[in-house]
C-alpha cells in the first residue's frame, strides 16, 4: 500500500476525495506529531523498521482514528515553550530597564507605514530565497515545488512568530512531510545545514563587528556562544556525514536501533549532497543574497527610525540579533532582539530607545511578512486540494 494513503493523508492519486478541510486538518496535526515524537522518539519507530512505514505510523498516530488529544500533544510542548517565555520575560525586563517607552512610541509612529511596507516586502524576498536554499539542501524533491518550498518557510516563520520555544522548523518538515512526502530525516537534515550555513553569516558579522566596534558591551559573550553552537553543529553534521559505513552495519536490524539507523542514513545522505556539482557555489551565492536581504532590511528601518544606517552598525545589529535568535524564546524573538539590539547600539552612542524602536520594526515587519506569504500557501493548497468532479460515465448525446 501507497505509504501516504496507508497514512491516510491526501496524495495526487486520491486528492479528487478529499476536501480541502480535511486537508488542512492533517496538516495541521502532523507537525504537532513530528514535535511531540522528537521528544520521545522511541513512539516513532516502534511499530516498523521501514522508514516510510515507521513515518507513515507517526502520522496515523497522531493524525487518525488512534490519536490522542490534540492538547494531550500540546501538553508535550509545554516544558519548551515556558523556558521560551522565561527567557523572552528576562530579556524584556533588561532591555526595558530605564527606557522612555513614550520616546520608543514616537520613533515608531514616526517610521510611517512605508517604512513597514519596505521592510515587509524585503522580507518576503528574503523568504524566497531561504525557500530556493532549502529546496536545494534536500535535493529538489518532484513535489516540492519552488513556490511550496516558499510557503513552508514562510509558515515556519509565522509559527515562529506566534508560538513560543521556536517551534518554526519542526512545524516546515511536518507540513514538507504531509504535503510533499519530504521525508522527515531529510528534512531536519536539510534545516541542520540551513543553521549551519546562517550561523556562519551570523558569526562573520559579529566578528567583523567586534573589529569595528571593540569588545566592550557584552559583544564577545555573544560571539563566543554563537561559535561555541556553531562548532558543535558543524562537527556533529560532520560526523553524521562521514557514519555511513558504520550506519550501514545497523540499517538491516530491526526495532529502534535499525530504524534511527535507517533515519540516520537519510540524513547522511541530504548532508553529503553538499558535495555535489555546482553546490558550494549555489549555496555561497543564496547565502550572500540572504544575508544582503537581510542587512538591507535592517538599514531601511533604521534610516525610517531617523538613524544613519551606516555599514558598521548594521553588520553588528545583525550578528547580534542572530547570536540571540540561537537559544528558544517568546514568541517572534520578543524580548531576545531588543535585548540584542540595545547592547548592538551602545557602542555606536545611540540610545536604548531608538535601538528597540528598531528590534520591534523589524519584528513587525517580519510577522507581515510571514502572515502574507503564508496566507497566500494556504491558499493555493487549499485550491490544489479541491475535490475535482469524475468524469461522466454516460456516453455523449449524438445528433
């Protein structure tokens, strides 16, 4: 049987059956499922050794007739999401110390819609080219189209704006899953790399920024924690990529142990498409373009703030609100970026106000951004999802 119906999720051959709420109903449930089960993944892979099987069983665990609760899943999440809010709730507290929350209001009133229609539009930019990257870290699947690579990433980051403890990139695989057929350990895989290759943007700017502006302001704690995680997932994706030998002795077992090393092997073999023809060169041009996009995001909202968005305190803002974007927090990085952006902005002179009038522009425009851009996937799945009427049966009326 055809895994994706064994799972009783909508596929091509069947879609004409299925209504486009049923649809999204499943949708909706399989990223749950595909969080709840990495915090405990021997649920995952207890019934099957077969990788498509033991995903096909995650989904129709959690997703059909034999599913618990929706808030039992949720109730799993709870321990995340609090340490998220904790940390968002300090990071406030300090950031907000002794700030003029009038002064903040009107260098953000005086920003004008503009500014947040500039930001929002270059953010959908940048969504399009995180989704060409991803698209291309897991090898181009035949139903991953360029479009729907887009509205997962950009449904990522709406979940990321909305849900606490950064639950973003599990929910993209969980829908990649459902409505792609991206298997699960690619897909995780293929964010690995993703992190990876950010994080080295991240820790180029802070570096650079720490020979512009000097080691004072706390600058040097947040490069040492974005290059001690940075090191850490570069050896770990290493090692991974380098197992296959060894996740090749334990692939034919059954049970658990076979499974993950069948899991294991999927994403050794996402990792090493790294090497492949013409892929260092695509993905240093994708991650320029990104990081460019992303820089000129923030210099519109400084220059619509009344700042001069000169290159030196760009490039520090932006490591440092990608250094603080490391560790879960609130929802849409609240607290974390204006903590950030405060210590950014002090060695520049410029006041705790008009840094977090800056952090809160730019989570603003971010939200925009991902709210349009996943709006407009739901919308296109959702007329992809229609059921179509059968062909008539009756022979055609003649003259």
């Amino acid at each position: 049987m055809n895994p994706a119906s064994a799972a009783g999720i909508p596929t091509r051959a069947n879609i004409s059956a299925t209504t486009s709420r049923r649809l999204w109903a499943d949708t909706v449930r399989t990223p749950l499922a595909v969080a709840t089960t990495i915090l405990s993944p021997g649920r995952m892979w207890r019934h099957s050794t077969d990788p498509a099987q033991s995903e096909s069983h995650l989904v129709r665990s959690f997703g059909g007739a034999h599913s618990s609760s929706m808030s039992a899943q949720i109730s799993r999440l709870v321990p995340a999401a609090l340490l998220g809010l904790t940390i968002g709730a300090v990071a406030i507290a300090a950031a907000l110390r002794e700030v003029d929350l009038a002064a903040v209001g009107v260098l953000i009133v005086g920003a004008g819609w503009g500014t947040i229609a500039l930001g929002t539009a270059i953010h959908l930019l940048v969504q399009a080219l995180v989704g060409a990257r991803w698209r291309l870290l897991v090898g181009r699947p035949a139903r991953m189209s360029l479009a729907r690579a887009v509205g997962l990433i950009a449904t990522g980051y709406l979940a990321n704006y909305t849900l606490p403890g950064r639950p973003g990139e599990l929910i993209r695989c969980g829908l990649a899953w459902s409505l792609a057929r991206l298997p699960l350990a690619r897909g995780l895989a293929g964010v690995a790399v993703e992190k990876v290759l950010d994080g080295l943007t991240i820790v180029l700017c802070s570096s650079v920024g720490l020979l512009l502006v000097g080691t004072a302001h706390g600058t040097t704690a947040f490069l040492s924690l974005g290059v001690v995680v940075l090191l850490s997932a570069t050896a770990c994706l290493m090692a991974l990529a380098l197992a296959e030998a060894p996740i090749a002795r334990y692939a034919s077992r059954e049970g658990l142990v076979g499974a993950l090393a069948r899991q294991a092997a999927t994403a050794s073999g996402t990792i090493r498409l790294l090497s492949g023809a013409g892929m260092p060169r695509s993905l240093i041009l994708s991650g320029a373009a990104i990081a460019l996009s992303i820089l000129g995001h923030l210099g519109a909202i400084a220059w619509g703030v009344g700042i001069a968005p000169t290159v030196p305190l760009i490039i520090v803002t932006y490591g440092a609100l990608g250094l603080a974007s490391l560790v879960p927090g609130a929802p849409g990085y609240v607290g974390s970026y204006q903590l950030a952006a405060v210590v950014a902005f002090a060695p520049f002179g410029l006041t705790a106000e008009a840094a977090i009038a800056v952090a809160t522009l730019y989570q603003v425009t971010r939200a925009c951004g991902a709210l349009i851009g996943s709006a407009l996937f739901a919308a296109v799945e959702m007329i992809l999802a229609r059921p179509r009427p059968a062909p008539s049966s009756e022979p055609a009326n003649r003259p």
